[in-house]
C-alpha cells in the first residue's frame, strides 16, 4: 500500500467514473485508493451496506483511523442531519492495517439513480 496524505489531496473531483461489477461507481479518487492497496476499505464500506441502518442513509460519512499500534477503526455517521451532531450508525474494529496514512475519509452517495463513493475531497 502506497500513497500520502498528499497524494489525496490531489483529488478534487473527477474526471472519469469507474463503475464496479456491483453498480457501485468509483470516483477517480476512490478509483486511487483501491488501485493502491485500498481495495479492502472499499470492501469494508459495502459489506456494511447489509446493515439497513446504514443502507436507508442517501449521504454516508466513512472514516478509517489508523492507530499507533497498526489497529484501526472504520466509522460511519450520516453527517449530522439538520445542524446536528453527526450520528455514528456503524463501527469497525480492524486489527491490522499498513494504512500509510493515519485518516481516510470516504463519502458514499446515494442519489436514488446511482450510488458514488468518493474521497471527501471530491464532493
């Protein structure tokens, strides 16, 4: 796994959607990560998809920090509807990452037509 928190940086929208074999659509961003040994967080955000909790929210705050001792934690809040405080639906425990970088934050978007997954720098 290869990239900086400045190599994310870069990604301010995207030029090309990359569509997986699920209908998931890729942002050029997003695209990077799994292209860099990110493929797994990708994973990670789908397989909570079968939470319905998780499901039914349209707009998806994902983030992975990584800890010192290489442990990590997936996090999903809808965002914080209405001014709010963000709202945590779901949690992850990763017992072993080599994550280069110490945070990761993903967007997943749901617009009823097509659903995106995107760095938070690409929204």
């Amino acid at each position: 796994m290869s990239f900086t928190q400045s190599d994310l940086q870069q990604f301010t929208g995207t030029a090309t959607w990359w569509r997986l074999p699920t209908g998931l659509l890729l942002t050029d961003g997003a695209k990077y990560v799994a292209e860099n040994g990110g493929a797994w967080i990708i994973d990670l955000i789908e397989s909570h998809q079968l939470n319905p909790k998780v499901k039914a929210e349209e707009m998806q705050f994902w983030t992975i920090r990584k800890h010192d001792d290489n442990t990590a934690t997936a996090t999903c809040t809808e965002g914080g509807k209405d001014g709010g405080e963000p709202v945590a639906l779901t949690s992850q425990k990763i017992l072993y990452t080599d994550l280069p970088v110490k945070e990761i934050r993903l967007y997943r978007v749901n617009d009823g037509e097509h659903v995106v997954l995107m760095l938070s720098t690409e929204y």
